[in-house]
C-alpha cells in the first residue's frame, strides 16, 4: 500500500504543470515594484505621521537631488567652452557725442591700456592686488565655492556681490563675460574659471589679470593706472602706492581720492587695510608697514584733450545723465563704442559762452582784487526739460569744476517766487490748529522795514534771545502791498512773513515740486524764504519753466538718444509732474512778467529780450551771491555769479566789483549776461 501510494505521488508529481518563465518574470517585476513604490503619504498611518518620511526616504530622496545636481553640472562644465580670442572684450572704440543737431560734438578715448610682462610688476604690488582680492590665489583652484554662495546669497538679497570671486573668476569675467550680476553669469564664470585654471599657470593668470583690470580714470591695465594715478610706470611703485591701485579694483567709482570728500575717507580706509592685509599673509614686514604712515596722494584725474572750452562741460554733463539713467556701469562705459546724442545746440552754447566773455571782460582782475575768483554758471533748459546750452566756467581743460551744475551759490531773493506759489496753493496758517486761510495776488501783507517776525505764537525768536525782524533792499519801507506787488518790486519782508504763514516745510516742499533738489536746502529758519537754498543754474531755469509750462515740471535732461553697435539703448526718462494747478501757475507767471515789464519792476531791464518775458533778479541777503533767471515761452535761463575763495572754497562779498562803490554789490552782472544772450538772434 504504501508503495502504491508513493507510487501515486510520483504520477501526480510528474503530471503537475511547471510555471512558465514568463509568470515567474512578472512576479519578479511586481516584486520589485512593490520594494520601490513610494510609500507617500504613509500607509497605515493617520494624522501628521501620514505626512513624515521615513529616514530611507530622505535619504533617497537627497541622493537623487544630489545625483541630478551633479549630472546637471557636469553637462554645463562639458558644454563651456573658453573662447580662442582672449581680448575680444578689449575693442578700443571712441565714445562720440553728438550735438542736438546731429553733427558731432566730441570723441572721448580709446581706452587707456597697455600690457606689461608680471615680471615688471614689484612684488609688493602684486601681493597688494592679492591681499585685497584673493590672498589664496596660489594655492586655490580658480573659484571659491563659499565666495560664489555668498555671491549668490547677496544677489537674492539685493546686496552687493563684489567680493565673491577670486582672481582668476575675475579674469573670467573681465575677458569673456559681461559686469551683469546675474547666477548663469556666476555659473559659467565659475565653469570657465575653472578650465583656464587648468590650462594656464597661475602667473600667466595674474598677469592677464593685471593687464585687463578696471582701474578708473578710462585705465584698463595696472600699467596705465600707474601712470594715471602717479605719472609713473608701474615698476617704479612701492607698497603703499600698489595699496592704492589695489583699492580701486574694489570699485574706482567710489574710491578714487580725488572725486569727493567721502571716496578720500574709503580710499584711506581701504589702503590701510590692504597694507594691513599685506603684514597679516606675511607679504609685507611690521618694520616695512610702519614705514608707510602717509597717504599716498595720487594726482589729479588727466583732462581728455580735445575738450576745450564748453565741451567738456557738456560731455561731462551727458556722460553723467547717461550713468544716472541707465545700467551701464563707468568700467563697461570706458570700453567705449557708445554714440551720446545731446540735446545742446552749438549755436546757443556759443552766445551764452560770447555774453559771459563780454560781462567778463569789464572785469580787471590784475588790478582790482574784487574782481578776482569770479565764478558764473548759466544754463538753459527748454519745455520739457531738454537743456540746450550751458557755461560750467572759463573752459574745462583751465577750470574742471562745473559751475552750471554747482550746488554752492545761494538763491538769494531768486527764490520767492516759489514761496508765492506755495502761499497760491496752500493758503496759509495764521491760527495754530486753524484752518488755512486761502491767499490771492492781491492779499495784502506789511511791506516795511525791519518789521517783526511772527509765527501763529507771536513773535519769532532767534537763539540769542532777539526778536527776528525782516529788511529791505536800502532799508526802504513800502506800507501795505499786496503780494503780487511785493513780486513785482521785490520788497522782502512780506515774502519772509509769507513763508512763515505757509509754513516753511510747505515752501521747501512747493520748491521741490517746481523743480529743485531736495539736497538745495538748509535750516528752514525766517531767512529761508529769501533763498538760503543752492541750487545749480540748471535747477533754477528747469523750475523757473515750470511756471512757463503751466504748472508741470519736466526734470532737465541733456541726452535724447543713445546707441551702441548700432542698437539703441534704452534710457530711462522722468516722467512729467504736475506741480501747481494751471492758475496758480498763471498768477505766478503774470507776477513775473509784471517785474520784468512794469516799468517800476525789479527786472524792468529784461524786457529788452521781448514783450513776453517774465523773471526775477535775486541777491543772497550777505551779498555774496547774484542771480537773474527769466524765461521766455521758449527758453528759460538761469545765471548765477559769485566769487569763491580759492584756499577755503568760502564766498567772498561781491560788494565792489568792476571798481563800483565798495557799497554796491554786482547783482547787475547776471542780468547783463542774460540780456546779451537772450538778445542774440543765436540763442532765439
């Protein structure tokens, strides 16, 4: 029995039916399936553990970022290719400017570069470049993995990236790339970094460096900012000069010494942590860096040839509009290449330049000393704000500083029709926490002298303990007069109480929206309304014509169009303002034709330009500063004249000039100038 049985098993055995392959391959595949399905959310799980990864699953989950991240960027590395023409970037071209007319004004260039071997490089002035930008620079592998995550981190922050790459991703960017601050631009600086790293030595690097770098003052290469900064070849710099020039790879803009009060105190700041630097990498001995104790002041900036007389002025004033109004940076801006069409018109620069020359010539300044250090700035500025000419001063190459553009010469009385405005269109307080009481052209105020100041409080009061009292040209007393009259003759003292009733946050504010910057003004004490505000000559003719235009200012600009390669570029223009309402626009305006055409009008001598001119004398109440700006539907000029002390940069008196009484002051020069010039069929 017991074999049949076994027997019987072995049938059953043999006849039973084999799995195929192919079933055992799919249990396989659903087997493995099964292993790597992602259990997410969690089965079997409720509430927030439904939704936490397990250990395995982070774990995986990193490693195929990691993975993706590294295939990512090993594509881009084998995709970066360093171009054949290292200099490409390095095209010399001319910047041209171009007048309103469109014939050409200027050229400014080509760039200032000339290569040296590394080895003509002191070494102190290599290890100053090193210590300020990339003191690993001999032992790193061409970029600096934490630099770039700072640069990146910044640049999501909105802070500044300087800093972020060492010497040979500096190269990079210098030769091949662009100055735009963006991540694919850091990404294949860094991939290109790293290729040349490779296939270059590291001194080859540093002096590919050296010779490409930005260094200000249209300089590319440590050569000619050698000569730029010191009149010198660069094989002639010590340590502490080398400081300087590596400071300014930091950005020449801000810390060339000789541009501004506040880049002297970075650059000092700046050169004396390079030398620092320097001692702490052991490039630079204790003993040596004592030796250095003083700045090392470099020249001043060399004037361009070829900018004589106005030019320069203008081109300097078009270059600047072009870097507030663009993203051009100054580095890529020196490569040059860039067409700058202005809005000057040749013929109206040359009267106003030939109106000043005539007023000057009266001047003796070999024999009088009144008449030496004079300064007389002048622009015009057309409707919409388009400025047509200027005079900055005697000619750019003799006199840098534009004296068109100068913040430093009192208003004067120039400034009260803006306190007037501001009375129109704001009414004034005479009750503290009263209502504001509404004022016309015909409201009538105090015209006397030495009238007593008030606030809605009473009298005003000076720190000494005396009571303020407003005075009079020639201590002259008029009685009531309404305000359009006070205009008109310029009597003083009503517009000083005027402004007190306004309120002077009112009038500095009311003076903005006309045109002037909010960096023109000083304390708002009683005389601010008699224009202790500086603003420059192309401030005052651009606010002046928003009365001529109706109440709408529209900000000065001296750059219409600007290409490069043949492509226009973009320039980013203000855009138009309503500043006062058409009628109160309209009552300043007849207040200042008044004082042009009344025969008993402050700046009668102005009507000679025409029937429809209005304007305004303005004398600085200490007689160191004189103004006339007038304007016409056309035009609007402003003039200012001062005289400026050489040594301190303080003003002097004007009082004397041109050999009159030691009494009289030369407020009438500014109107001769503005006569001449607006009488000129050129300036029409």
């Amino acid at each position: 029995m017991l074999g049949s049985s076994d027997n019987a098993m072995g049938k059953h055995r043999k006849h039973r039916r084999k799995p195929s392959s192919g079933s055992r391959g799919m249990r396989l595949r659903r087997w493995a399936a099964a292993r790597v399905r992602l259990d997410y959310p969690r089965a079997g799980r409720r509430g927030v553990g439904r939704w936490l990864p397990t250990w395995r699953q982070i774990t995986l989950f990193f490693l195929f970022c990691l993975g993706s991240l590294t295939g990512l960027l090993s594509y881009l590395y084998l995709q970066t290719d360093i171009p054949k023409n290292l200099n490409d970037f390095a095209t010399q071209q001319d910047n041209v400017y171009y007048w309103a007319d469109g014939t050409e004004m200027a050229r400014t260039g080509p760039v200032n570069r000339q290569e040296v071997p590394l080895g003509k490089v002191p070494q102190d002035v290599q290890w100053a470049v090193l210590a300020a930008e990339n003191a690993s620079f001999y032992s790193d592998s061409g970029v600096s993995p934490s630099g770039l995550m700072r640069a990146v981190t910044r640049m999501v922050t909105g802070g500044e990236t300087q800093g972020g790459s060492t010497i040979t991703q500096q190269y990079v960017k210098n030769a091949y790339l662009n100055q735009r601050q963006t991540f694919s631009r850091k990404l294949t600086e860094m991939f290109m970094a790293i290729k040349l790293d490779d296939r270059m030595s590291k001194r080859e690097i540093l002096q590919r460096y050296l010779n490409t770098s930005w260094f200000g003052r249209g300089s590319y290469g440590i050569q000619r900012a050698a000569y730029a900064y010191y009149g010198k070849d660069v094989s002639e710099l010590n340590a502490s000069e080398g400081a300087l020039l590596a400071s300014l790879l930091k950005g020449a803009g801000t810390i060339d010494p000789t541009l501004s009060a506040k880049n002297h105190k970075r650059a000092v700041d700046r050169w004396k942590w390079v030398l620092d630097r320097m001692v702490d990498i052991g490039k630079l001995s204790r003993s040596e860096r004592a030796r250095y104790t003083s700045f090392p002041e470099p020249k001043a900036p060399p004037k361009p040839a070829g900018l004589t007389g106005q030019v320069g002025y203008l081109v300097e004033t078009a270059k600047a509009y072009v870097s507030s109004h663009t993203e051009i940076s100054a580095a890529d801006f020196d490569l040059g290449g860039y067409q700058i069409h202005t809005t000057f018109e040749k013929p109206k620069v040359q009267a106003l330049a030939k109106a000043v020359k005539k007023t000057r010539d009266t001047l003796d300044p070999e024999q009088r000393p009144e008449d030496r250090h004079v300064r007389i700035g002048a622009a015009s500025v057309a409707p919409g704000g388009a400025i047509r000419a200027l005079y900055g001063g005697p000619g750019y190459l003799e006199q840098g500083f534009n004296d068109a553009n100068a913040s430093n010469v009192p208003a004067g009385t120039s400034f009260t029709p803006f306190v007037y405005a501001a009375a129109l269109r704001d009414g004034v307080l005479l009750k503290r926490n009263g209502e504001r009481t509404p004022v016309t052209p015909s409201t009538l105020y105090n015209g006397d002298n030495k009238i007593a100041v008030h606030t809605p409080e009473g009298p005003y009061w000076d720190r000494s303990g005396k009571i303020v009292r407003a005075g009079n040209d020639g201590d002259a007393s008029y009685g009531q007069v309404s305000l359009r009259q006070a205009i008109v003759r310029s009597i003083n003292t009503p517009m000083i109480q005027l402004g007190m009733d306004v309120g002077l946050d009112r009038v500095r504010q009311a003076s903005i929206d006309a045109g002037l910057l909010p960096s023109s003004f000083g304390a708002r004490v009683p005389a601010f309304s008699l224009g202790t505000a500086t603003p420059s000559s192309i401030r005052m003719a651009s606010a002046y014509g928003t009365f001529a235009a109706e109440g709408t200012h529209y900000a000065p600009y001296s750059v219409s169009g600007l290409t490069h390669g043949g492509q226009r570029l973009e320039l980013r223009k203000d855009s138009a303002k309503r500043a006062f309402s058409t009628a109160v626009a309209a009552q300043v305006d007849e207040a200042l034709r008044g004082a042009v055409q009344s025969p008993d009008g402050a700046a009668h001598g102005a009507a000679a330009a025409g029937g429809e001119v209005a304007g305004k004398a303005g004398t600085a109440q200490d007689g160191n500063s004189a103004w006339f700006v007038g304007y016409t539907k056309k035009l609007s000029t402003a003039v200012s004249l001062s005289r400026v002390d050489p040594k301190s940069q303080e003003l002097m008196p004007l009082k004397g000039m041109g050999g009159a009484a030691t009494d009289t002051s030369g407020d009438a020069y500014p109107l001769d100038i503005w006569k001449s010039y607006m009488t000129d069929r050129a300036a029409e």
